[in-house]
C-alpha cells in the first residue's frame, strides 16, 4: 500500500503506526481499533451496564441496564443490535449495534436505531381487534386472544376439510428461515404467497438458469475488481454488511465499478460510474464478454469443465464436432453484433469505458465479485437478462464460488435442522401459480386480484403480513376491491404492529411485535462465510434474567401485542382439535412426549443442531440456547468455497464429457482425476445453455443475450 506524504509526516513522530504494521485485511476480522476506541460494553457487563445519563448533565447520575442482543428488521440484512433496557422503568432506552454480529460486526445505519422509535409509536396497535361494521368502515371491537384464535382456527379447519387451496399466506418481508413455510406444510395447504415477483424475482431468474440457486454471494473483502450494478453502499441488499466489506476490499486495493444511471454516493467513490441508460445493462455485460473472449483473457480451465458447452453445441451446432474450440468459435459468432460501439451506443455511454472495464475485469480472473439486485434487473422489461449477462462476466473469469469471486447464496446461508418436517401438499394453488406463466420464478402474487376477478377462484382465509398491496402495487383500487367483497375473500386476518391501508379491510387485525418483540432466525449471504442470528423478544429475555416466568412474550409485550412464532403454534394446535387432521403431531415437543411444543424448545432444538454451536456454547459454560440468548449470534462457517467441487464416491458410469451417471442420472462431473458433486443442474455445471428455458416456450433466450429491450 502506498503511503500518502500524511502518513509518512504522521509516522515519523509516532502519531500513527507504520503501515507495515497494520492489520492485514485479506481475511473477515472484526474491525475493533483501540481499545480507547472500542466503546461495547463486554458481555460480562451485559446482566448490568452502568453508565451516566446524559440527560442528568452536569450530576453524575448512573443509569443500569440490562443489554439483550436481538436483530434489526428494517431491511434484509438483519444486523445485530442491542437493546439497552433500563432496570428501574424495565423500558428500552435505545438500541446500538452488536460486535458479536458476524455479518454487521457491531455497525449499524440509521434504521438499527430507530428501531427505538418503532416501539414507542403512539399510534401502533397493542390489542386484537376485529371488524364489526362492513370491510374498510373502520369500526372495530377489542377482543382476547383466546377469541382471535378459536374463531380463526374454525374458519382455517372447516377450509381444509374441504379443499387444500383456501388458506394462503401472504408475506412481503418474511424475516425468518423457513418457520411459516413449515406450518403450511403441517396444515397440508398449498398457501403460500408473497411479493417477490415484483421486488426481485427478475434478478432471480436470472441466476437460477446458470445453477438453480437465485441470489448472488460476492467475497467484496478479498476481491480485486467490485462491480455493482445500482448503488450498494446505501441502497442495495445488503447494504450495511456489504458496504463494509466493499469499503475493506478497496482498502486492500480493489476497483470500485458501479454500474448506476444516478451520480448515487456509491457511484461517486467508484474509479469507473457507468451511468448506463436503463435496461441497456445487458448490451454492456455481453460487450465485455466478447472482450474477454477475443482478448482471451477468459478462464479456459473453468470454462472447459464446468460450463456446458457440449449441451450448447449438440442443440445449437449439432453438426459441429465436439469441440471446446469449437464452442469458442460458435460464440464468437453469436456474440459479434455485442461491439463496444453497439452497446456505447445501447448505453448511452463511452466506448472506450466499456473496452477499459472490460479489460480490468479480465485481468482480475477469479477475483471478480458483482452484485445486481434490484434496479436494472426487476425495472425493466427484460430484466431477468442483466443478471444473466453479468453472471456470465463471472463464469467467463473462472470466479464462481472463488475466493474474491461471487458464490451461489445458499452456500453462506444457513439451513436449519427442524424438530419435525411435514410433507408438502397434494394440491396446486392456481391462484398463486397460474399455470399459463410457465417462467414465473415466484408466486404471480400481482395478479391475484385480477385471477380471482375473473373466476379463477376465491379465499377461504388470507393472512396479510408486512404487506400492504393496496398501498405497494401499482393498481392498488383492485386490491381494495377484492378485499372488500366477502364472497371472494372469506376472511382477512392482518398481522400487522401498525394500521396500513390493506389492514383497513381486513376482519381481523392482530398486533405483531416489532424487531425485539419477537422471535426469529435469520441468516443471510452477506460474506464468503455462514451465519445465524437469534432476533428475540427483549423484554422476555429481561423478564428471564429476573427470574421471572414468562409463558407467551405478549404477557411482557407493549398492550398484548404478540408475535408470529407463538401464534403460529397455538393456531395450529386449535385448527386440529381432535388430531384428526394430522395436525398436531407436526408440533410436538422433542424432549417432552405427547406436549406441545413451546417457542423455547423450538430454538432450542435447532440451536443443538448447528455445527459448532454446542461446542461454542459449552466453552462459555453454556448450552446452545442460552449462547444465543446472550450473544445474539453465532459464526457457523468464517469461509465457504468452490462448494461444487465436493468429492463423491465414483459411480456407476463416467460419460466421456465428464458427467458422472448413477441410476440413469448425472450426479456429477469428473474434473483433473477427481468426482466432484457440481451444481444443482440438469449437467451439473454452470449451464450457458439451457434447456429449460426451451422446454418452457422460449427457444430464443436459450443463452444469455441483450434481445429485449426496456420499456423506459
């Protein structure tokens, strides 16, 4: 790292340390600086904090806390925080950042924190309530839980006696690993639904046709060129998390691309903006994939053995002979209207930008991490193609699953173990997957209205939660309008902490809790590694530090408001009275026979299932759950790599492409002597060609292209 003539000043008198001195930022480390510095309070502390209250200023008047970790929901990330609950009012005072969060390390934006604000809004709800004048009046009674509850699992009971399509769930922000998924699954109803398809279910596709998994990973700490398409550092998921690790990869000396058609504060710190005209991202990826190409500054190993490019040739050239250069040539040929010039002029860019970045990405072979979310990839027609082409960049470069590459997002998120797993239904919801959208990656959840308008069928009973259609979709008065109509929409429970425009229509408004009013798992891929985080209930687990014996987390709640994990449980257990639906025994207890289950058991099961977390726990003198309960998070994994390159015991037949077949399946491919697992695909690779798209109807986006245009 070249010094800057401060630093050299600076180190001459001793102000600062040498550079050679510093911390080598190759690897994820917690960033604590001195100890001066570092102003978390030790866990040690966490039972009783002391500090003075800066409101008492100038009397020195100390405050006790009690600091519970828990997790933010205020965007996908689910950063740590710490709740600081003062031990005389027993209230939150304020929330700061958790240091022993793996994937937010103790930083937080401004949305942690306000998270305070959220728990103490005047205007949230805090005890169920249900309808009693006609839909969107706005007359309400309060009534008990135990009321909400028994009235509900009737209506839900009498549902899937009849049919397994009446009972949907619709979720925008879920927050959890797989919890309403299962409960679903145990009520034996095909109802599930969410908003995905118009939040990211463009950039999705996009991904799932290379490898099957729809999220990218990128390694920003350890990589040598960063390219974002949209701004990350203050908008993008996951953006706190990510921001970090772009920020230590620059420091460490990586390129900053930013691929942006706004000036955004990311755009503005990158040594390349591209301020591509919307919907032209992929003209710009597959230019500079012929770059890389004709310049030969591609992968050949990596391309050699896992792309599927004899797939590509046998179905596009199958009089060709099978060839890898071949395949090259064929490309070449199919990629030679993608110039600099074509795509400058796509973009509305400079040509000589595109050869430059393109070379620079070349150059970083597998050290190349990029990231699309939202933005190009969901805001225009075609979208699904941005997120194609620029994955493209990445298996071009060998840089999938590299270290300072970009991994398939499931490889650093966690999977948990559950006490049970219930069979998934017998039925098809068409009103959640109608048949005549064969690409749809997710429920087609914006139409639903429009489906049930026309015949198409009708709800028994629809929970709403963190989802507000009437005020998020486009055609908001449609929504209104089935909502209101009792015939197609039976019963409308919201689950919601505060009134929004859906809840007003609803039968049924039930309180959540906020972020540290409930429980959750999260995991999400924000770095090359794995971890868990435990969100709880704060006033609960202060409610349990005190000895205190706490049944249900709304006894401790602002009100009565409750939250999903519990009522999810207790519903259940009423929609299955006499067991006869085969609902109950999806949750009972593991340690207590015959008993229901409770949300501590619930985690508890989980958390002993995790790889390294007992033994974790048993070095602080504690089991897995208390672990969690203090620290608030565990690190499963600190790196994940080249996951596709497992080895496998040799099975019956080895293709002469590589492909390993075992009972008329390939189930892997054989790589420099070696039986590896691969990618979840038909050829287990990376398919540049696929199949499934043909099958689906659309034989002209067999490979990755610029053949849509936006309609912005």
């Amino acid at each position: 790292m070249k010094r800057s003539w401060i630093e050299t000043f600076s180190e001459s008198l001793g102000l600062i340390s040498k550079i050679s001195d510093r911390p080598d930022w190759s690897e994820e480390q917690i960033m604590e600086g001195p100890k001066e510095l570092y102003k978390y309070p030790d866990p040690s502390e966490w039972d009783d904090f002391t500090e003075l209250d800066p409101l008492a200023w100038p009397e020195k008047k100390e405050r006790h806390f009690s600091i519970v970790p828990t997790t933010c929901f205020n965007c996908e990330s689910a950063c740590g925080l710490l709740a600081y609950v003062d031990k005389d009012s027993n209230k939150v005072r304020k929330f700061e950042g958790n240091p022993h969060h793996p994937g937010s390390r103790g930083r937080n934006c401004a949305k942690g924190p306000a998270t305070i604000n959220q728990i103490n809004d005047t205007e949230r709800i805090l005890y169920p309530l249900k309808r009693v004048g006609k839909r969107g009046e706005g007359k309400w009674e309060r009534i008990s839980w135990e009321q909400a509850m028994n009235e509900i699992s009737e209506k839900i009971a009498s549902s899937i006696r009849k049919r397994k399509d009446g009972v949907v769930y619709h979720v925008g922000r879920p927050g959890h690993e797989g919890y309403a998924e299962r409960v679903l699954k145990a009520w034996g109803v095909d109802g599930h639904n969410s908003h995905t398809n118009i939040c990211s279910a463009g950039a999705r596709t996009g991904y799932a046709l290379w490898h099957k998994y729809d999220r990218p990973s990128p390694d920003h700490t350890n990589a040598e060129v960063i390219l974002l398409a949209s701004s990350h550092l203050e908008t993008g998921h996951y953006f706190n998390p990510h921001a970090q690790r772009i920020m230590e990869g620059m420091m460490k000396g990586a390129k900053l691309i930013v691929m942006d058609p706004r000036l955004s504060n990311t755009a503005s710190m990158a040594d390349e903006w591209m301020p591509t005209y919307p919907g032209s991202e992929s003209a710009v990826y597959m230019a500079m994939a012929k770059i890389i190409l004709d310049d030969e500054l591609y992968d050949r190993h990596y391309m050699e053995n896992w792309v599927n490019w004899d797939e590509y040739l046998k179905k596009l050239h199958p009089n060709d002979p099978l060839e890898f250069d071949q395949f090259i040539k064929r490309l070449s040929e199919e990629w030679s209207e993608y110039t600099p010039e074509y795509a400058a002029k796509e973009a509305q860019i400079e040509a000589d930008q595109i050869i430059r970045v393109a070379k620079m990405i070349g150059k970083a072979g597998s050290k190349l991490s990029t990231h699309v979310w939202r933005g190009a990839s969901i805001g225009n027609l075609g979208g699904w193609q941005v997120s194609r082409t620029l994955h493209l960049l990445n298996v071009l470069t060998g840089s999938v699953g590299t270290k300072g590459g970009t991994s398939p997002s499931a490889w650093n998120k966690f999977h948990p173990e559950f006490f049970d797993n219930p069979p998934g239904p017998d039925a098809w919801n068409e009103l959640n997957w109608p048949k005549e959208y064969t690409m749809a990656h997710y429920e087609m959840s914006q139409i639903l209205p429009h489906l049930i308008k026309d015949g198409r069928g009708t709800l028994d009973v629809y929970f709403t939660r963190v989802f507000n259609p009437v005020w998020t979709y486009p055609d908001g008065f449609s929504w209104i309008e089935m909502l209101s109509d009792q015939e197609k929409v039976g019963c409308h429970i919201a689950l919601t902490p505060t009134w929004n425009e859906t809840a007003f229509f609803a039968d049924y408004v039930l309180p959540m809790g906020h972020a540290s009013e409930r429980h959750d798992l999260n995991s999400y891929e924000t770095q090359a590694g794995v971890w868990i985080a435990f969100r709880q209930p704060v006033l609960r687990e202060k409610a349990r530090r005190d000895g205190k014996e706490i049944k249900f987390t709304h006894e401790v709640n602002p009100g009565e408001v409750w939250e999903e994990d519990e009522f999810w449980i207790e519903l259940s257990w009423r929609i299955d009275k006499d067991g006869d639906l085969g609902i109950r025994k999806h949750f009972m207890s593991p340690y207590r026979k015959g008993e229901k289950i409770n949300i501590d058991e619930y985690y508890q099961y989980i958390f002993e299932h995790t790889k390294g977390l007992p033994e974790a726990a048993k070095l602080e003198g504690l089991n897995a759950l208390e672990y969690m309960r203090k620290f608030g998070a565990f690190l499963v994994d600190d790196a994940v790599y080249k996951n596709n390159e497992k080895e496998i015991e040799e099975s019956e037949s080895l293709e002469p492409n590589g492909q390993i077949e075992k009972d008329g399946k390939i189930v892997g491919i054989h790589v420099d002597g070696k039986n590896y697992s691969g990618f979840p695909t038909p050829s287990r690779r990376q398919e540049i060609y696929s199949q499934t798209i043909v099958d689906f109807g659309y034989p002209e986006h067999a490979t990755p292209g610029y053949r849509i245009k936006s309609h912005v």
